[in-house]
C-alpha cells in the first residue's frame, strides 16, 4: 500500500507540470495567432483597398482619354456633350462597374445602370447615412479629383453596399466624370481570413491537447509499468523513486528548454521574415506604402520581444551556459544573478580542472547551488556569502559558505517537515556517487558537495 502510494505521487508530480507546461504554451501559441490573425488581416485590407485606389483611379484617367479629343477640341456644343456621354455609357468593367456624370448642381447626366436617374436633380440625395453624396462627390472634384465612400445601390444584388468612388472634374463642360468599386467584396475576403485564422487557431489547440492527453497516457502507463519489488528494503526504494523523480525533473526541464527554444522561437523567426518580406512588396501611394511599412516593422518588434521572452522562460527551465560553457561559467553567472536581485553580495571562485564531471554531474552541482543560495536568503540573514569551486585528484568540491545567523543541526534532522532542501541536496548527490557535508554555528553555514571525476548515475530500472 505504500509503495503504491508513493507510486501515485510520482506519476502525480510528473504529470502535472507537463499538464501546467503545455497549457502555458497552448495559451502562448493561441495568443499569438489571434495577434499575427489580426495583423495579417490589418495588412490584407491595407493593401486591398491601395489597389482599389490605384485600379479606380486607372479606370478614371482610361474614361477621360476617351473623350479627351472631344473636350480639348474646345467645343462645348449639345453635340460634342452627347457623344461623350454616349462613349461613357458604353465604358464598363465587370457587371457593377461603370462610369457616371453629374454636372456642377448635382445634376444627373449619365448613369448606364440606372437610367433612370439620368436628368434628375440630386444635389439633396443623401445616402442610407445620411451622408450628401452628390455634395461631397462634386466637392472632391473641385478640389482636384480624389476619392469618396458612400453607400450605393449594387446593380447585380439590388442591394446597399459601401462603395468607394473616385472622381475629376472636367471644367471646360462644367461635369464630374467618376466611378467606383463596392467594397462587399473586400468584406468577404476579410471573413474568409478570419475564418481560416479560427480554424487553424482550432486545429493547433486540438494539436496541443492531443500531445497533452498522449503525454499523459504514457506517463501514467509508465507509472502503472512500474515493478517495484516489495522485497527490498524500504530505504532502498524511497532511494530509488528519489533517483528517478531527479531525473525526470532533469529531462523534463531540459526537453521544455529544447522545444522552446528549436520549436516556438523558430516559428516566430520565420513569422519575422515573412512581415519583413511583406514591407518589401507593398505596393501603393507613397504614403499607403509608408505607412503600412511602419506597420509591419512595428510588429516585427513585438514579435522579436516574444523571441527574447521565449529565450528567457528557456535559460529559467535550464540554463544554456551550462551545456555551452560548463559549470563553473554557470555558477559564476548564477552568482552575479542572484547578487543583481539580493542585497548580499557573493564572493564565487573557480580553481582548475572543475569542468571535468559529466553533464548530469555538473546539473546536481548547479541545482544544489540554487538550493544553498535560496536556504540563505530565506533563513541566514548573511551579509556576506563565499562559493568555491575545486578540484584535487579525485574530486570536484563545491563548497558555499555564509556569516549568517547559522541553526541547529539536531532540529533539523528530527523535524518531519524541516530540511527538504538538505535532503534533496543529499539525494542528488547519492544519486551520482557523491557526498555532503553541512556545517553550522551562529557564525555561519558553510554546505560542501564533492562528486567523484569518473562518475555516472544509476538510477533504477523500469
């Protein structure tokens, strides 16, 4: 019964901080796509309605070149008019797209797909808005030519849709020459992006719940595989389940690190270069181009932020420096870390020769390191704390000392719920062949860990 105990524990203590890790990261995947969803549909509109400007004002300047030969002849006569409306009326593209013409009073001179409009006074006409469209049609003109929204009858549906028109004016008639695009179409290709964005943000949760609920399974089927042998003696199994709870928090540190580092943070580098690559191929007015440009970049920015924090959360699960530069770079980078977040400065020294231990070695010496520094800060009240690293013949020894306030060992030792952290200092070095010592009196704690040159854990089989 206490070996099945102890068995749900530790199934317990592997499974939730898997649980706990993927939901952090599902919640992190599916924040970021609903931003990069966002900002892809911000930079679709942007540069959908730059070419809509571009193609209208093209469509313009082909309608006024095909009545350029009759208004630069200098005529003004019915005669000259009415062929240019005639020619007008024939110029269209697609099955809502045509040219229209109002004189100066609002007046109607020519609309193919609603004739019957043509001759009518509408410079009251507002639209379902209540916005003067006519006013403010013939007003850009005046000022040049430029674009107008409004919203308008779509001859195809018979329905109101926003339409964006662009307009000239052609003085030398006293006319307002334009046409326009509905805009419904730009409103269905958002939808579409929105809707690709939701089912992909489903399928990737969908994703990450499948991992979680397989990753599970497997630990659960592993502890359910877990043959224990009820022969051996007691303190031999609490040693070994010890041995194995070490090293699975290693592996899953040291996995969590790993997929954060190879898996998001390339992912988010590739979104980088594909903004970026997106500045480059906008296309539109100088302004439009600058604008979405200063868009994108700023987006670029908050995604490199997202890169540095995903390196951050990295270096907390397990820090690179101690694969990369080995244990006494680490330790001393852990010194000046904690020595920038607490008031009490650390003295930290390295001899020769210590980088000579294996990697899970050179792990249970950095982890007792953080155990002593965090026992200190919590219960010394030291001013004053030494780390030395060593090595001699046949031992790596790291010894951290401190001038706190010191406690009694014998308490300790018969308190239950005291001393988890010396324990768990105990068991990882017996993990690895090594030895602990502690020494302690109202002038300071010095904690010493050796570990043996040639050594490899063993830890119990499955």
């Amino acid at each position: 019964m206490r070996d099945m105990n102890l068995r749900h524990k530790i199934i317990f203590l592997a499974i939730v901080p898997l649980a706990l890790a993927l939901s952090a990261i599902a919640l992190v995947v599916r924040h970021q796509a609903v931003t990069l969803g966002q900002q892809q549909r911000a930079s679709v509109q942007a540069a959908y309605l730059a070419s809509k400007d571009a193609e209208l004002k093209h469509y313009v300047d082909l309608a006024t070149r095909a009545i350029a030969h009759l208004y630069e002849s200098g005529r003004s006569d019915t005669a000259v008019q009415e062929e240019a409306k005639r020619i007008l009326e024939r110029l269209d593209f697609g099955d809502d797209g045509y040219f229209y013409v109002y004189d100066q009073r609002g007046k109607n001179l020519v609309h193919p797909r609603q004739p019957e409009l043509v001759g009518r006074d509408m410079w009251d006409w507002r639209d379902a808005s209540g916005s003067p469209t006519i006013q403010l049609l013939i007003a850009r003109a005046n000022e040049g030519g430029g674009y107008v929204r409004y919203l308008w009858e779509k001859p195809s549906s018979h329905t109101v849709a926003p339409k964006l028109g662009y307009v000239v004016a052609i003085p030398n008639w006293g006319w307002v020459v334009g046409t326009g695009i509905y805009l419904d179409d730009v409103d269905a290709a958002l939808e579409k992006i929105d809707n690709q964005v939701s089912g992909h943000i489903h399928k990737t949760m969908l994703l990450i719940a499948g991992i979680a609920i397989l990753s599970a399974l497997v630990v659960a089927l592993s502890g359910l595989l877990l043959n224990v042998s009820e022969h051996r003696v007691a303190d031999a199994k609490l040693k070994q389940l010890a041995q194995r709870v070490v090293r699975s928090q290693e592996e899953e540190r040291a996995r969590l690190s790993r997929d954060l580092h190879d898996g998001i943070s390339q992912w988010l580098v590739s979104i980088k270069l594909q903004i970026e690559a997106a500045v480059i191929r906008l296309s539109g007015t100088p302004e439009q181009a600058a604008a979405a440009k200063l868009s994108v970049e700023r987006t670029a920015t908050q995604i490199t932020d997202v890169l540095a924090e995903v390196r951050r959360i990295s270096h907390d699960l397990r820090p690179a420096i101690l694969d990369d530069l080995g244990l006494a770079a680490a330790l001393e980078h852990l010194c000046q870390e904690w020595s920038s977040t607490a008031s009490t400065p650390i003295a930290f020294h390295a001899g020769a020769q210590v980088d000579t231990l294996s990697g899970v070695a050179n792990t249970v010496l950095f982890r007792i390191a953080q155990e002593a520094l965090t026992n200190i800060a919590r219960h010394a009240q030291a001013t004053q704390i030494d780390m030395q690293l060593h090595a001699d013949a046949g031992h790596v020894t790291l010894e951290i000392g401190d001038n706190g306030i010191g406690f009694n060992l014998d308490q300790i030792d018969d308190h239950p719920k005291r001393g988890i952290g010396l324990r768990n200092m105990v068991e990882r070095l017996e993990a690895v062949g090594g030895s602990f010592s502690l020494r302690s009196s109202s002038e300071g704690t010095v904690v010493t860990a050796r570990i043996p040159h040639s050594t490899a854990p063993v830890y119990p089989h499955v």
